[in-house]
C-alpha cells in the first residue's frame, strides 16, 4: 500500500515522508500531477511542474528521508501546458527524479491546463518510454476499461498502468484487466457481488464519517456503481435521491436484492489509439 504525498513547501516533505513509513506503507509517492484549481492555487501537486528546480528539491528530500528499501516514486503530468518550456521542464524534473534514486514514474498524458479535457496524449508516453529506457514508466489517462489498459501497453510500451477515474464505482476493473491480460475471459460482476462491494464500501464510509456526512461523501460513489447495474437508469436516479444512511440502505433492498448479470459500465471517449468501442 502506497501513501502518496501532496504539499506547496520542499521542507515539510521530509518530515511527512517520514510519518507515512513510521505508519507502515510500502511506497511513498510524490504528487505533481494534480490539475484541481483550489490544489495549483496553493502552490500544490501540477504546480510544481512549474519550478523544476523546486520539484527537484522536494524530490531529494523525500529520497533522503525515507529508508532505501523503500521506493519513492512520482505522480506528473506531461507539463503545465504545450509550451517548449513546459517540455523541457517536464524532462528536466523526469530525468532528475530517476537521478536521485526515484523506482518508477508515472505519467499522465494531459497537461495540467487541460485538467480532464480532451484525450490523453499516448504518443507522448510512448516517447517518453523510449526516453527513459529500462527505467520503469508507468501510464495513465483515459484508463475506463480493462481493454484500454491492454490498449496503452500495447501501443505506448510503458512498464504499467494506472487507473484512476476509472475504478470510481468499478474496483473490479484491476482484476479484469489482469485477466484480459492472461488470455482469460471477462464478464461484470452479478448484482449479488456488486451489493456485497457496494454495502461494504459504505459501511466503511460510514464508519469513518459519521451518519450524518457518508451520503453526501456516498452519493456520487452510487451514481458511479448504478453504471454496473442492468437498470442503471432508475437505480441511478434512486441513489440520486439519497438523503440519509437509512434512504441508502433502501436502495440496496430495492434494487440488489434479486440476483441478476450485470454490465459493463460504457467508455463513451474513448482515447483514439483504443481499440474500445465507444457506447452509444
């Protein structure tokens, strides 16, 4: 399990390195990939991509402090924006943070101005893995389906893959895509199992917010899972609806309680250099 680190000052990423491995993670991951307004306008995650020379710095801190039979890696983005400069400083934080001894980088293949729109850059990442050699580069961006993970390492050649938005509502996207990977057959996950996952993620939500804010924390989750269910419409419009812990559980017994296959949840961009069929 990795504790990833997201902060504006070089000198407090020392010390929190250090709080994250006294609790016992394996990795140590640095964030400068994060395009979220309210995170650049405190200096935070994409901003750094920015200030090499400051990116760099905290990069050293964060290897220095944390013991060497941890890995440190290193979440960016392919720039601030398509400017030479941003490209340059892309490369000069990228080679850099292999130099002070990072094991694995991965990259998003938007810029940070981009935020979430438009496709993610897979030419790019197939550039920049040719660049880093043997050194593992890990890819990310437009990830909604176990064939468009197949389809990034296919076409860019990187190490791995990261998916992100897309286990939102579908954390069984890893292991399908491990299975797509070994030749092995794929289907969605019944309704039965999709409750079990779903009761179990809001119970934990529950747990760690309290009654009164899980189903506000909750909702978008549901609106997420609906896209699995084989009556995605209507269940999602009911998790819409949810005001409390009890309305929630409502949901489960109306719409999970009768066993049924579920579906795949639609890719409805996806990346040119997929091979997915978008939904219609």
């Amino acid at each position: 399990v990795g504790g990833q680190l997201m902060g504006s000052e070089p000198e407090e990423f020392g010390p929190a390195a250090r709080r994250l491995v006294e609790s016992g993670f394996h990795v140590i991951d640095i964030n400068f990939g994060c395009p979220v307004k309210k995170v650049m306008s405190r200096c935070r995650g994409g901003y750094h991509l920015s200030q090499p020379e400051v990116a760099l710095d905290i990069i050293s801190r964060v290897r220095d402090t944390v013991p060497a039979e941890i890995p440190v890696t290193l979440k960016m983005r392919r720039g601030i924006d398509d400017s030479s400069e941003s490209a340059d400083n892309f490369f000069m934080i990228f080679d850099g943070a292999y130099a002070r001894g990072l094991s694995a980088i991965t990259v998003h293949g938007r810029t940070v101005d981009q935020k979430y729109v438009g496709p993610s850059n897979w030419e790019f990442l197939k550039q920049v893995k040719q660049h880093a050699g043997e050194k593992t580069v890990i890819g990310s961006g437009d990830l909604f389906s176990p064939q468009s993970c197949l389809d990034m390492l296919r076409v860019t050649g990187v190490d791995g893959v990261s998916i992100a938005r897309g286990a939102i509502g579908n954390p069984w996207i890893f292991q399908q895509t491990a299975d797509l990977l070994r030749g092995k057959s794929i289907s969605p996950p019944d309704v039965t199992e999709q409750r079990e996952v779903i009761s179990a993620h809001f119970e934990l939500a529950r747990e760690f917010y309290g009654d009164k804010k899980v189903c506000n924390t909750m909702r978008k989750f549901g609106i997420f899972y609906s896209e699995l269910h084989p009556q995605y419409a209507e269940v999602k419009k009911a998790f819409i609806a949810v005001k409390t812990a009890a309305d929630w559980l409502k949901v489960l017994d109306q719409w999970y309680t009768e066993n049924a296959p579920g579906r795949f949840p639609p890719v409805e961009k996806p990346n040119p250099l997929s091979l997915e069929t978008p939904a219609v």
